[in-house]
C-alpha cells in the first residue's frame, strides 16, 4: 500500500488467485455462514454504490467509481470465507505492513534531503507513491502496531527498535505537516488517558496524573481553537497604524483598508505606492512586477506582503533595501521574512491556519489554501445535500452535482480547485441521501459492537484511525484509501482473536 499503487492492484489479484485456487468450497461456506452478518454489513458498502445507479445519469463516472470501490466487496469475502491466520503468520502480516511503511517513510527523506531529481513545491510532495494523506494514515496505524508489539514483546532488543521506530513516525509526521496525523495521535492519547482514569487498574496517584494531563490536553485545545478561528480573525485597528499619504519619492500612498490581510501582525495593504513598487522591481530584477512567478501569481502579491511582513511601507526605497536572497525569496513565492530561513514545521502549519481562515473569513476566497477551501467543499456538499437529502445525485452524478453546485453558490473558488467534499460522510450523503450516510456511520461500527471489540487494542486503534479521517477526507475515493480501508479493517477484523495470544518472541 505504501510503495506502489500498481502493486496494491497486484496484490488483490493475487489474493483473487489463491482464494480460488484454494477450492475447499464447503470450507468457505462454512466460514461465509459464521460471518454472515458482518460480511453483509461490509459487503453493503460497495452494494449501495450498485444501489445508487438508479437515479444515475453519468454511467461512465458511475462505473470507474465502483471498479475503485471493488475492494469494499472483495476484501470481505476473501477474509470472512477464508480461516483466520494463525498467531504467527498474522504478525508477520503487521510486521510487514510497519516495515513497508518504514521504508517508504524513508524514501521520502531521501527525496526531501535531495537524493532525487523530483521537483518539490510542497513538503508534502516528498511522498512519490501515494498521497502524503493517505502516507500519514499509513503512519498513524504503524505507530499504533509498533506499540501493539511493545507490550507483546519480551525482548529488549526488540522494544528498543520499535521505540525507535515510534519517534521516527512521529517526526515524519510533523516534517511533512500532517495535522490530521498529529490530531489522530494527540486524538488516540486522549481516549486512551480517559479509559485509564475510568479503569480499575489505575491507583488514585495515576488517575490524579490522569486528570491533569486530561486538563492540560483540554487547556491546549481551547487555545489552539483560539489561535486559529478567534485571534486570527481579529480586526485591524486603524487608529495604531501610521497612515502614510507621500513617499519619499513624491508619489501618492495608496490605503485599501477594506483589505484586512496581515503579515507578522502588519497591515499588508496600507501605504501602497504600485506605481514605484514596480518601477523599483524592474530596477532589481529586469522584470515587471505584474509578470507571474512559476506559481502562477503576480509577483506584487508576494512582494507586498514581504514587505509587510518586515513593517515596511510599501515603496521603491523598501523594495531598494531589500538583499538579493530577499529578491530570489519572493521571485519564488515566499511572502514572509520569517519564512526565509525557518520554513516547515508544526508552528509555520498552524501560522498558516491561521492566515488561510483569516483569508478566507474576510476574502471569501479559498483557492489554493488546503485548509479553508474544505469549509467550501462541506459548504458546497451540505448544499447539494440539502437539495436531495433522501435520494442523493446517485453514484454517477456526484461531479456533476457539484459542478452545478458551485455555479449556483457562486463560489469564488477556482475551476480547478472545485473539487469534492473531501468529508466521507458528506460524500456519502450526497450520493445516497441520508440514509446512505447513517449506512456508512453504521457499517463502521457494527463490526466493533457486534464482535465487542473494545477490548481489543489494534482494531479500536485503526477504526478511531478511519473514522476520524473520513472527517476531512474522502478515504473511500481513491485506490490507496479504499485499499487501507478495506483491507486492514478486515483483516484486524478477522485475525483479532490473535491479538490476545502469547508473548511475541522477537
């Protein structure tokens, strides 16, 4: 799943293939009889999308997403027709899913510390074989089997090389600037704090630690919420601004105070002298300031916020005291001073957060920014939804439903940023009505509930994993999500009996 989407394709083959060539036909309806509700509970998951074709109109989009969505069938009739593994084999299975992930982890880094000839715009494109989402999810179910094999294990030599392995993960995951990745973590140390103050196991000393670091968890939200959607939202005020009316050339300020864009907390768009701007760009760098950078904006933009971001006005003497790294810096699209020298990082993330929401609060428009043009997808899918709420569009007509959508809403968002929900329970919604999304809330947890396995230590761990993923992203959209999805749910599901055995020996 980490290293190839060719050999995830492959691998379902090859598991059609040792299924079949398995025979033992009473066997397997023998286990099919044993898992029957939980295979149709799961199995329903790709029976619906055949269900939605009644009210479909593009049968071409309706089919390349049910080919995608093959494996929610297959990977519960080859699991739950099939015997459990044994012990053994079953954490040999997690030991290569971890070393897998390990090492397209590592990969990455290699790409990141320039040991490739691929071109990278985003830290995010360090990831060359899945989607950095879907790589962090990845991530996220390895640190939860590294501990997994911590309390199993009796070997020393063993346990240090998971720990090793656990830190490693999570620096991944703050280097490539996984929020969802550290929320899921940060998410899964809660519920696992909140379990043991409730447990019996726990003396009052550690449930009084408990508590605090419950509190202190609680403390840190409401902070980082008031970061990101309170302070970052603020007003400028005026009256502690230095309004400038002529630049030392003679030329004319001008005041957009409408705009209420800031940098390092400076107004970005007060003293403005274009005019000067780009006649002292052209002096620096032989081009306009209206020409675009190779991402497609003008370099003014950059260039004023840059500006600001120092607590400079906005003129040719600015632009003049500006160093050449400076120059090359906003030729390439950076807009802070900051950003120059100390670029990534979970502080610069959440920084930008914050910048985006504000952006967005006062602009209206998300193009470009991951975080805020979400808000316009679930803005976009609770429209859609509302409009059809019982039958949804069908399992063919989502693109089109929102492309409509968008037209109708007006959206300021760019063509090609006009993208889905990126929320699987919305996706659901949309193409299936509400029904449609209580099935996929259903079909999650009926398998936890039905098999009572909150006891069981890895597949509660992955399903808060999906769960809490499908909140900010289609996971069962594309090929490498839908694999993770189905695959490891089911063979958790299947194999969980496992999970309780003996001590692992290395």
């Amino acid at each position: 799943m980490p290293l190839s989407k060719f050999g995830m394709s492959m691998g379902q083959f090859f598991m059609a293939g040792g299924w079949l060539l398995s025979g033992d036909w009473e066997a397997k309806k023998k286990q099919f009889s044993e898992h029957k509700a939980i295979f149709w509970v799961l199995a329903g998951l790709f029976l619906i999308h055949i269900l939605g074709l009644w009210n479909t109109s593009d049968f071409k989009y309706a089919w390349s997403d049910i080919r995608i969505k093959a494996p929610l069938l297959l990977m519960p009739l080859f699991f739950l027709t099939m015997p459990a593994l044994t012990v053994t084999q079953y954490r040999n299975v997690l030991k290569v899913v971890m070393a897998a992930v390990l090492v397209s982890t590592l990969i990455s880094f290699g790409i990141y510390l320039g040991f490739s000839k691929r071109v990278i715009h985003d830290i995010r494109d360090i990831s060359p074989f899945i989607s950095h989402i879907r790589l962090a999810l990845l991530v996220c179910t390895s640190m939860s089997i590294a501990i997994y094999f911590i309390l199993k294990t009796s070997s020393v030599a063993f346990k240090i090389a998971l720990l090793a392995a656990l830190i490693w993960f999570f620096y991944f995951l703050v280097l490539i600037e996984s929020i969802t990745g550290l929320l899921i973590i940060a998410g899964a140390i809660f519920i696992l704090l909140v379990y043991q103050l409730f447990s019996k196991k726990s003396n009052a000393f550690l449930k009084g630690a408990f508590v605090v670091l419950i509190a202190a968890g609680c403390w840190m939200s409401s902070q980082l919420f008031d970061f990101l959607f309170v302070k970052s939202i603020e007003p400028i005020n005026f009256d502690k601004v230095h309004i400038g009316i002529i630049t030392a050339m003679g030329n004319n300020y001008n005041q957009y105070k409408e705009k209420q864009d800031i940098e390092n907390g400076n107004p970005v768009w007060i003293n403005v002298c274009e005019y000067e701007l780009d006649r002292a760009w052209r002096a620096r760098t032989g081009t306009s300031a209206y020409d675009k950078n190779a991402n497609g904006y003008q370099h003014l933009y950059p260039l004023v916020r840059f500006l600001a971001s120092k607590g400079e006005n906005k003129d040719a003497a600015a632009v003049m005291k500006l160093s050449n790294d400076e120059i090359k810096a906003i030729q390439s699209g950076i807009a802070n001073v900051n950003r120059m020298h100390h670029q990534g990082g979970v502080k610069q993330r959440l920084d930008d957060l914050a910048w985006e929401y504000r952006s967005y609060y006062y602009n209206g428009n998300a193009t470009g920014q991951s975080f805020t043009q979400r808000l316009e997808f679930w803005k976009t899918a609770a429209y859609i939804f509302s409009k059809q709420p019982f039958t949804g569009v069908g399992t063919g007509d989502v693109n089109e439903a929102f492309k409509s959508a968008y037209n109708e809403l007006h959206s300021k968002l760019d063509e090609k940023w006009r993208l889905r929900s990126h929320n699987q329970y919305l996706s659901f919604a949309v193409a299936f009505g509400v029904f449609g999304m209580f099935y996929l809330i259903f079909a999650l947890f009926y398998p936890f509930l039905a098999q009572k396995l909150w006891g069981n230590y890895l597949y509660s761990a992955f399903l808060f994993i999906a769960v809490f993923s499908m909140l900010s992203e289609d996971t069962l959209e594309t090929q490498a999500g839908v694999t993770f999805f189905a695959f490891l749910n089911c063979f958790l599901l299947r194999n969980a009996a496992s999970e309780s055995v003996e001590e692992v020996k290395s």
